[in-house]
C-alpha cells in the first residue's frame, strides 16, 4: 500500500494507476457487451439474464451483493481512473504555459488527442445511461425488472439511439487509443510485438463498438419487439 | 624560458609505470582543499574532470555549450585505437607505439608515444564498464576495424558515432561528479583568460555567455582541455564553436605554443557547395576500404561519371601506391587530391573534389553489404549534396580537420607556465606532424583519464600556493584586460561582422598554409594577415551589448584571436624548412613528390614564446631524439 | 530559389514578451542548411546594424544536439531524421514562407529569441543517467560478452543527441523519450544491472521535479526525433520504473545519489 501511494505520487506513476484501472473499466466493458448481446435472444432470455446478474455467487453471496461489489470496484476505478486523468492532464498544461503558433501533428493519432474530452463525454454518458437503464430516471417508459423493454423503450426514440452510438463512437476512440496506451504504460510493448499492438487494438475497439451499435440499430430498424 | 621535458629515464616499457609509482601523492585528507579549474569539457576535459572529483578534489568545469555533452569530441565518428590485439593479428603495445611514431613522420616524443599506447589497452576497459555500446560481434565479443595507414585491426567503434559514445561515457562520469556536488559545473560560460600570479597558473577569467558577467575563479591549478584551432582556417570539420581562445590567452601569458603549423587536412570531406557554406562534413575514411578514389584521366572531362569508361578514368592513389592504394596516410591521400584538381582533373563545381566510387565493391559485395557498412553515411551525403550515392560516386576534398600543434607540455602534460596543464587536442600532443586515424579520441581519454589524475597531484604535493582569492592584484588585472578588450570589441562600429573577417583569415590560411606551403606564399600570408587585422579593428560590427547572451561578440573574440594564431602557425610553417607529415613545403619534396624530412636540421619541437604583442614571438628548441625507433623514410609505395 | 520570408520569434529576454518578425531574405540557394539561410540573414541584419537571431549550433553535422527549433510547426523542420543544422533549402519549394519557434516548454525556458536552456536534462542525467564506475577499476573489457543484439539495440537508445526535439514535438511537453532512451541505454548492457532500478526512479523522479508532463503515448517525439529513437524505450522506462516501484529493489534513499 505505502508503495501504491508512492507510485500514487509521480506522474508516471498515475499513468500506470490510470492503465489498470482503465483496463478495469475495458473488461467490464466487454462483459457488459457480452450481456447485452442477449437482448437478441428475447425478453426472456435478456430478463433472465439481469435477474442473474443479482443472483450470481450463490449461496455465497445474497441477492445483489456480488453485483454491489462489482459496483464498488468499478466506481473505484472510474474515480481512481478520472482523479489520474485529471492529475496528468493538469501537469500536462503546466510543462507548456506558452503554446505554439503551429504544432503540426505527425504519428499521434485523434484518438490520442480526444482522449480527455472523449473520456469527459464517456463519463457524462454513463450518467445518463444510469438514469436511463438503472434509475429509470429519464425513461418514461421505465419498469424496473423489465430490462429488455427498458432498452426497446429507449431505443426507439431516435435520438436517444443516436446519443448512445455517438457515444459508442466516443468509446471506439478510447478504447483503440487506450488499449494500446495501456499497455505502453505497463512497459508491457516491446519489440517486435509492439508493431502490431497498435493495429490489434483498433480491431478489438471496432469489434466492440460495432457489436454494441448492432443493439440501437437493430432496435431503430425494427428487429426487436 | 626553459623547456624541461621531464621525460624519465629507464627502458622505454617501465617509464610510466615507474614514474607513476614515485611521484608524489596528495594526501587524501589535502584533495578536498585543492581547487582546480578544468576548461573543456570534451573527452579530454570531462574525463579529467571526473577522474579528479572521484579522487576528492574541488573541481570546477567550463565548457562554452549549453551542456557539457556537446563538445566538439562528440562529432568523432570512426574509433578509438586501443593495443588489444583481439584480432590476434600481432598487435601489440610496442606496434601501436611504432605505428605512431612513425605516422607523425618522427615528430613526436618517443616516452609520451610509449605511455599513450600503454595506456590504449585501460581506456577500452574503462568505457565498456561505463557502458558505451561498442560494435560487438555475435560471441558477444568486441568488434575490431581497421583504419587508414596501419595493418592491424585495432580500432574499436560505435557504428558512425564512436565519439559521441565515448564522449557520453565520460559526460556521465562527470555527471555524477556534478550530482555529487563534487564537481561544479559551468555551461555557457567562455574562459576569456589565464590569470598567473608570482609565476603559477591560478585562475581564469570566464565570461558567462547568457548574463555576460565576468567571474574571477581562482584555483591551486588550471587545466586546459579546450580543443584544437582548425577553425584558424574559417571552413573545417570542426564544430563552429571551436576556438583557439583558451590556449592563445594562455600563450600570451607564457605558455609556449609548439607545432603550430602542425596541421591536419583530412583527405574524405564532402567538398563545400558555395560561398555561405559555413562548416565541412567529413565522410567517414572507412569509406576508403572499400571505395576507390578517382579522377577522369582528361582535364575538363565533363561527362557524368557514370560516362566515363574505365579506361579513361584514373585511380591515381592505385596506380601511384601499389601496396597501400587507396588506404594511404591521410597527408598523402589529401596532397595528392589537391595535385589531380590543381591539373584540372577535379570533379563537381569548381572543380574541386575527386570521385570516391564504391561501384566495384557494391557489385563485389553486393548492395546490402554496402548498405550495412556504410548506410548512414550515404544518407549523410544525401543529406547534404542532394545526390543519390548509390547511383553516383561520391564527391569528396581534403579539408582542414586536426591541430597536431598546440600548447607545448612535458611529461607530465604541463606547460611552460607552472600549474598550468594541458590536455587533448589543446596540447601539441603525442602525434607529431600527422595523427593517425582513431588516435585524438585514445590521447584525450588517456589524458584526461590516466595522466593527468596522476601528475597534477605531483604537482600539487610539491607547490607552495599562496592563500589567494578574487580580490588579488593578479585577479583584478587579468579582469580588468578582459573588460578591456570586451569593450574594444564593442565599441566596433564598422561595416563588417565577425564573420567576414574569419572567412578573409581562412581564405588566406587555406591557400597559402593548407596542404602545401611554400616560402613566398607564407611571407605574402603574414602580410596580409597583419592587414587583415588592422582591417578587423577599423571595420568591425559588433552591436549589442556585453551584459546580455551576444553572440556576435564571442565570436568576435574568437576571430580576434585567430587572427594572431594565424600569423603563427605562417611564421612555424616558414621556419620549418622541410617536409614532414602534414606540413608539406613545396621546397622540400623528393622527385616524386614525396615529403623530404631533414632530421639533422629539424628533429626538434618547436615551440613559442610570447615575447609581447607586436613584437617577434621568441623559437625554443626541445630536440627530439630516438632511441627505439629509427626515423626513416615513411614510404607507402 | 532565392527569396524566402521567414517569420521569426525574437524574445529579448526571458521575462520580456515575445512576438514573430517578418524578414525577407535574398540570395537563398538550394544548396544551404537552413542554418546558413539564419547566418545569411544575421550578416544582413548586422550590416543594417540591426540586433541578430540568437540561435544554438555548434557542429553542424546534426550530433552534437545544439541546434533545434519549430520550423513551420515541426521540430527540426520537415524531414525525418534531420536536424535542423542537416536540413537543406532545397526541400522547400520557391518563394517559401517560413515560421520559425524556440523549443517550448516550462523546463526549457526561452533565454533570447530561439536559444532555450536545457540544463534540465542535464540534471535528469546527473539524478542517475550514469554506470558508476571508478576510473581504474573496470575489469577486462572482454570479460564480460554482451549478445550483439543487446549491444545494438543499447546503441539505437544511446545514439540520443540530447536536442530536446522530443519535448518540444510532445503534446504534453514530456521528456519520457530522452530519459527512456538513457535508461533503455544503460539497462540492456551487462554494466547497467547493478544500479538499473534505481536508475530509473532517480531520473523520472528528476524529470517530473523538472517541470515536464507526462507521456500519453502520442508518439510525436518519434516521429520529431532526429535520431529516430523508438517509443519502444518508453515502454521499456516504465518497465522498469514498475519494477523499480514493486519489485524486491531497495526503495529507501530514493533522489540520493549514488555513492561508490
Ligand atoms: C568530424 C571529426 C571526426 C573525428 N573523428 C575522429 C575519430 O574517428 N577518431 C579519433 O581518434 N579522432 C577523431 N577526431 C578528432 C577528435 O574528435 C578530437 O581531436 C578530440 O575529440 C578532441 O577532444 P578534446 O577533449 O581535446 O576537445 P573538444 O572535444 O574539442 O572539447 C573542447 C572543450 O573545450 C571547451 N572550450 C573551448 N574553448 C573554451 C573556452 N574558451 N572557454 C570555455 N570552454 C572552452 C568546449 O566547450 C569543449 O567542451 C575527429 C574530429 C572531427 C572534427
Ligand atoms: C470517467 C471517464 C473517463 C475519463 C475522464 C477518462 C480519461 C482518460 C484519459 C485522459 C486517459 C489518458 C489518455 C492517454 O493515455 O492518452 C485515459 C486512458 C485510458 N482510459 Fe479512460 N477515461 C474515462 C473512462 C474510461 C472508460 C470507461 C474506459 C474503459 C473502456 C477507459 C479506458 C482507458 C484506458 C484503457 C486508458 C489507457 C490508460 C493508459 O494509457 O495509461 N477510460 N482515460
Ligand atoms: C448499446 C449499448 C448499451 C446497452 C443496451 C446497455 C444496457 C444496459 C442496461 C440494460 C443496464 C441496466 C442493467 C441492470 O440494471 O440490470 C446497463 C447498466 C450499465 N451500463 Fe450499459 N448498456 C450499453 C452500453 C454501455 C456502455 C458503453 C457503458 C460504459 C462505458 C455502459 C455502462 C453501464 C453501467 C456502468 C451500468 C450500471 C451497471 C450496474 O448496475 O452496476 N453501458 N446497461
Ligand atoms: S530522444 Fe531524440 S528528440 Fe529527444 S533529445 Fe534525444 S535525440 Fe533529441
Ligand atoms: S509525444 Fe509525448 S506523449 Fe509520450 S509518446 Fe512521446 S512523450
Ligand atoms: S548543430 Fe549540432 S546537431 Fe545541429
């Protein structure tokens, strides 16, 4: 621990705090994808399945107690992710206090250079999506337990559709920059695998983006009732 | 004055080892109240400075650049010579030694030769346990090359970059001093004067190059490690900053100056491309161990080279060198490059330069070969010429590149001014009238590293130094002359900048005091060194002010300075009636144009003294005289 | 070629303002460095006895790190693997408009016009960047083999001039490229071992006291490096700062130098 505060203290030491827990925030990504994919099997199914997120870990665990672990851990990454963010960000904007009159840029990439605002967005994105799918607070329609009609609900409206694929667009970035930032900061790259990290990280972001997106498109395009 | 050479007695192999083992040592617990001031911070400089803060002196250190790490050493680019005989091709001390002697045609002291080679095998040990990444080969083992004038491989190297490495090595050594708190350092700042009282170095005076102050530093001694003067000639290899400065204000306060005439013209440098040409690039002379040197056999053929048959081509070093061919001493190549472009032979604008085509190695060794020899270079060229080397020879010219001569030392690397000691390329060296490739980098490191540490303490140990500090009459004056001539500098208000005047200087050096001299041309170029002169105090524009970073007035000193050391090196070159090495008289040469030494009259240093300004500075005469090495005619046929 | 305009930042002082001056510069040809198109103007500028560009250059070669400056939003300039002192006229196009900035960034503080102090890097390589060894101590040279492989990819991170491009290119003006390529230096070769861990928490811990920002992994540097020094030496830093952090090293006397 006293070490983990150390490293807590130096930049490169926040970076590394911010690669792990952003990799925290990546699987669950993927876990919730996962999940969500079940939307294509029916309300049953997807029902089911959310149900199952709050009893998973019995008899260990009570009804919803893993789940509010989860939650614990994941909200500590965000804010542990977030304060990291902000710290290195902020050390970032000291070391130039007078800018150029031009910087062209060369191998960064845009995804590099959104990282800050796009994980802003991202943040003010779960927000909304909590007050959407888990609070119900800005879904109407909302029936707590009834997850896949709270998910049709939303979708249909187009707007809301099209605010979470733009969002989802927001995560591609993130994620393509951040996997293989990831794994920089870890000192994990080296030769000769780093050459293709790069690439490998675009595919996994544009898998993951794209599977998501299949969700809203499916349900503007009326595959899912 | 007095040239005391010092040399010590006793077979040549146990000189130095003796020696080191009976002169006086400081006692650890005195080292800390000892200053000592270490100008330069090239190889030479650095690795003294830091081998003596680890002993537990005070040292300060001076170098002109932003940082310590850009001495002009770092440009160094083919290797480091060392006796180790990996190669197990006979190799050994005594060859390194004998190979030496005989390049610097017989010029050279024959104990500081032995010491220098001595030491070659300890400098190797010491970089690679600092962590320079020499060339290795697939055991894991050092790599070997070999490099012009010799027949052993015995050069170790870093890709292109053999300078730099080492110079790092010792820039981090002292780094460490510096973080220590043993060493202090001090960039930007230029040393603008000796300050001697009753007799000993004690100081300097150094001009802080970003606020302008003057500071007074005062010291148990001062070593000077401040480079070579090629730059006397405004167009050279070396880096624009390197300056005759330190060694000139030392001269004229008693240093003598030996061999100044003793200068190097390196034969593979890209040729300059037009009037605002500022610096020439050397291309690494490796290239000569697979590149041919030639020339179109007709004067004023035009055609591309790659028009011109074999036939009516003239590989002039082959046919003129069967059995060193293109691989001749550096002297030799670059005369005779000067002899083809003064037929009218030469290539490229202006006719001077001559073809270095490695044509017939790519299709011997293929591309790829080439490519892994020499890539960095040919990107180097490309650079810079806009030429593709892989389809057309390269274009190369002799260039000005290394001072043999400088600031005279005996045994124990200390001038004629007590308490003053000088290392590297600043002092005129253990390379006679011409240096071997991959031997500055070994004399500066064994200098700084293995001499130095050792005799200072002698030095130390023995003198009684009064207590002195800033506020001295010694200090105030040397002061005082500097602002002085900062304020002459200034007050310039004439048409022309610094540089016009050093370019005129170089001019005049080039064609009269480059590759070959004659009589006429040496007097008419003291002349008009003397005018150029009076020219530089009517004309000059400096502009600006002396309390703030003023770049037109360091350089204005420097080429204040250069002016005089011109006039020197002419007046060395003119009393030396033969040819040796490097210094080649047109009066001197055997019938078929070889240099003709005349060891009876001239086997001595010369060095000298300042005798005033205006006045004929005064020739001292420390003979030369060889007991294992026989002189003989240098001969490469 | 012939004329060119070049837009350069004079600042008198560090404290004083800045501000780009237009000059147009005759007689440019293409077979000058960009250096020598500074030089050429400066000797005008001095006829009309006007104050000339300072400006950092020494060997002219692109090894020895002096030079450096923002050409046209570049470090170095336009080419790749090209200082600013290798960089030649004739890879602008005629009648060019150039706009020419000092390295910016608060540990390089502009001294005057396009001069910066970089002495920060020099205490980042006093902080640790260094094999301590006694002169006179080191064994047998050959007494320790070093695989090829390691020995040049030691001397890919060692080729580094020291110029500062690499901060000057990066977003967040972060020095993790010259301090990984010294770390990555001394930590692939045998000699380095013994001082390797701590070597790389003493210089980060340096270079964020500099004022420097931290690496996102943007690659600018890279692609700015005249050297053309691999990011992969970054990821190699934070190897070794994690182990230097985690691993079984000793974590006490951090920021002291070594002794010995
Ligand atoms: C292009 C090139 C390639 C070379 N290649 C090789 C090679 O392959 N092998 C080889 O053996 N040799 C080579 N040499 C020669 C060799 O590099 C030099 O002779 C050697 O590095 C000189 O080292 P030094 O320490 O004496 O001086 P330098 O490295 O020149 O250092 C001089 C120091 O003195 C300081 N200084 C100077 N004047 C003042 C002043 N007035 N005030 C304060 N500080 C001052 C400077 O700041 C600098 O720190 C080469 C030379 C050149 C030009
Ligand atoms: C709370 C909202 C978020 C903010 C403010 C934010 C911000 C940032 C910032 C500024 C970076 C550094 C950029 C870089 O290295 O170039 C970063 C990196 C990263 N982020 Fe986020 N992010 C957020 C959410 C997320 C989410 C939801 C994920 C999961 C998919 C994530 C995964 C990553 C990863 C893997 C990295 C790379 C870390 C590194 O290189 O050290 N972030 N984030
Ligand atoms: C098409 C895309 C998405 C759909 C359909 C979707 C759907 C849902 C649903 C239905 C819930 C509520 C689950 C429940 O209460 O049982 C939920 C919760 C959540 N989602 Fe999403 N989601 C999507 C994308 C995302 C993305 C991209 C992120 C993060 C970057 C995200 C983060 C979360 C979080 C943090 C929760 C709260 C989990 C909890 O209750 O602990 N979601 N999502
Ligand atoms: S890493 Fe490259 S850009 Fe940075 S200082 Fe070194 S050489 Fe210059
Ligand atoms: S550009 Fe900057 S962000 Fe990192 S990879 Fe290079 S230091
Ligand atoms: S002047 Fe030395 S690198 Fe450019």
């Amino acid at each position: 621990m006293r070490r983990l505060l150390r490293l807590s203290r130096s930049l490169v030491g926040k970076k590394m705090l911010m690669a792990v827990t952003g990799l925290v925030l990546f699987l669950f990504v993927i876990a919730h994808l996962f999940g969500n994919l079940k939307v294509f099997q029916g309300p049953d199914k997807f029902n089911a399945y959310a149900e199952g997120l709050r009893t998973v870990g019995a008899p260990f665990f009570q009804r919803g107690e893993l789940l509010w672990a989860v939650r614990l851990v994941l909200v500590a990454a965000v804010l542990v992710h977030a304060w990291a963010a902000l710290e290195v960000s902020r050390a970032s904007w000291r070391a130039r206090p007078q800018g150029y009159r031009l910087l062209a840029a060369n191998d960064t990439t845009y995804a590099a250079r959104t990282m800050r605002w796009g994980g802003v967005l991202l943040a003010l994105y779960v927000v909304y999506h909590l007050l959407d799918f888990t609070f119900g607070r800005v879904n109407p329609a909302y029936e707590p337990g009834n997850v896949y009609h709270n998910v049709l609900a939303s979708f249909r409206a187009w707007p809301v559709a099209g605010a979470y694929i733009a969002a989802l667009l927001v995560l591609g970035l993130h994620i393509y920059h951040g996997l293989w930032s990831a794994f920089q900061t870890l000192g994990l790259n080296r030769s000769p695998t780093a050459h293709w990290r790069r690439g490998t990280a675009g595919v996994i972001a544009a898998l993951i983006v794209g599977a998501y997106i299949t969700i809203p498109v499916a349900v503007l395009a009326g595959l899912l009732h | 004055m007095e040239l005391r050479a010092q040399v010590p007695s006793g077979p040549l192999e146990e000189r130095w080892t003796r020696h080191r083992s009976e002169i006086q040592l400081v006692a650890p617990a005195n080292k800390p109240k000892h200053h000592i001031i270490v100008v330069g911070s090239g190889l030479a400089g650095a690795s003294a400075a830091a081998s003596l803060a680890e002993l537990g002196y005070e040292v300060s250190c001076f170098c002109f650049q932003d940082s310590p790490r850009r001495a002009h050493s770092i440009a160094a680019q083919g290797g480091i010579n060392a006796a180790k005989n990996y190669q197990n091709d006979g190799d050994s001390v005594f060859r390194l030694f004998h190979d030496t002697i005989k390049g610097g045609d017989f010029r050279a002291r024959e104990a500081n030769v032995y010491r220098l080679a001595e030491i070659s095998t300890q400098i190797i040990d010491q970089c690679v346990a600092q962590g320079v990444p020499f060339a290795r080969e697939y055991g894991g083992l050092l790599a070997n090359r070999s490099f012009g004038g010799v027949q052993v491989s015995r050069t170790f190297y870093a890709r292109g970059q053999t300078g730099q490495q080492l110079l790092l090595g010792a820039y981090q050594a002292l780094s460490r001093q510096i973080g220590r708190g043993k060493v202090r350092m001090y960039a930007r700042h230029e040393m603008l004067d000796l300050v001697v009282a009753q007799g000993a170095a004690r100081g300097i005076i150094a001009r802080d190059l970003v606020s302008g102050a003057r500071t007074a530093h005062v010291a148990d001694a001062v070593v000077l490690a401040t480079g070579g003067y090629a730059n006397v000639y405004y167009l050279s290899t070396n880096a624009r900053g390197c300056n005759a400065t330190a060694i000139w204000r030392a001269y004229r306060r008693g240093a003598a100056f030996a061999n100044p005439c003793f200068t190097q013209i390196h034969p593979t440098c890209i040729p300059p491309a037009g009037h605002h040409q500022s610096k020439l690039t050397l291309m690494s002379e490796s290239l000569r161990n697979d590149g041919r040197i030639w020339v179109p056999l007709q004067a004023g053929d035009t055609r591309a080279a790659d028009q011109i048959p074999d036939a009516e081509r003239d590989y002039y070093l082959e046919r003129q060198y069967p059995s060193y061919g293109n691989l001749v001493p550096r002297d030799v190549a670059s005369r005779r490059a000067k002899d083809v472009c003064d037929q009218g032979r030469g290539v490229g604008p202006g006719g001077r330069g001559v073809y270095l085509d490695l044509r017939d190695a790519m299709a011997r060794l293929g591309r790829h070969v080439i490519v892994e020899r020499y890539g960095n270079l040919f990107e180097m060229y490309e650079r810079i010429t806009g030429e593709d080397p892989y389809q057309v020879p390269m274009r190369i010219y002799p260039a000005p590149h290394y001072t043999m001569g400088g600031l005279w030392v005996d045994y124990h690397l200390m001038s004629t001014v007590p308490g003053l000691f000088v290392i590297g390329e600043a002092n005129f060296s253990d390379h006679g009238a011409n240096r071997l490739g991959a031997s500055a980098l070994m004399q500066g490191l064994a200098d700084g590293y293995f001499v130095l540490p050792y005799t200072i303490g002698h030095y130390l140990a023995q003198a009684a130094l009064p207590k002195m500090d800033a506020g001295h009459a010694a200090v105030r004056d040397t002061d005082a002359q500097v602002d002085e001539r900062l304020r002459t500098l200034l007050a310039g208000k004439g048409r022309h900048g610094a540089d016009h005047f050093h370019r005129e200087l170089g001019k005049v050096m080039w064609d009269e005091c480059g590759m070959s001299r004659r009589a006429e041309g040496l007097k008419a170029a003291i002349e008009r060194i003397r005018a150029l002169r009076e020219e530089f105090q009517a004309d000059l524009y400096v502009g600006g002010s002396g309390a703030e970073l003023n770049q037109s007035l360091e350089h204005a000193g420097r080429v204040a300075d250069f002016l005089e050391v011109g006039e020197l090196l002419c007046q060395d070159a003119l009393h030396r009636d033969e040819s040796c090495g490097c210094h080649f008289r047109d009066e001197y040469q055997t019938p078929d144009g070889e240099a003709r030494r005349d060891d009876a009259r001239f086997s001595y240093v010369a060095a000298w003294q300042f005798m005033g300004a205006g006045k004929p500075p005064m020739l001292h005469k420390e003979p030369l005289s060889f007991e294992v090495v026989h002189p003989s005619q240098r001969s490469y046929k | 070629m012939s004329g060119v305009v070049l837009h350069v930042w004079r600042q008198a002082a560090p404290a004083t303002p800045g501000r780009f001056e237009r000059y147009q510069v005759e007689g440019v040809t293409a077979e000058m460095s960009f250096l020598e198109v500074l030089d050429l103007l400066n000797e005008t500028l001095r006829a009309r006895h006007e104050e000339p560009i300072a400006f950092d250059h020494d060997c002219r070669e692109g090894i020895c790190g002096a030079c450096g400056m923002v050409i046209n939003g570049r470090p170095h300039g336009p080419r790749r693997a090209t200082t600013a002192c290798q960089l030649h006229m004739r890879h602008f196009p005629p009648g060019v408009e150039i706009w020419v900035e000092p390295w910016r960034a608060k540990a390089f503080p502009v001294i005057k016009d396009l001069v910066v102090d970089r002495r920060a890097f020099d205490r980042i390589i006093q902080a640790g960047g260094f094999v301590s060894v006694r002169t006179g101590s080191a064994p047998e040279a050959n007494a320790i083999p070093v695989r090829k492989h390691d020995a040049d990819l030691a001397m890919d991170a060692a080729a580094c001039i020291g110029c500062g491009a690499c901060v000057a290119a990066c977003p967040n003006a972060s020095a993790m490229l010259f301090v990984g390529a010294k770390v990555a230096h001394l930590g692939l070769l045998p000699q380095g071992q013994p001082e390797r861990y701590q070597r790389a928490r003493q210089m980060v811990e340096m270079m964020e006291a500099e004022g420097f920002g931290a690496c996102t992994n943007h690659g600018e540097c890279m692609a700015a490096c005249p050297k053309e020094i691999s990011i992969d030496f970054i990821a190699a830093l934070n190897r070794d700062y994690l182990r230097a952090a985690f691993g079984a090293y000793p974590s006490e006397g951090a920021g002291e130098p070594t002794e010995g």
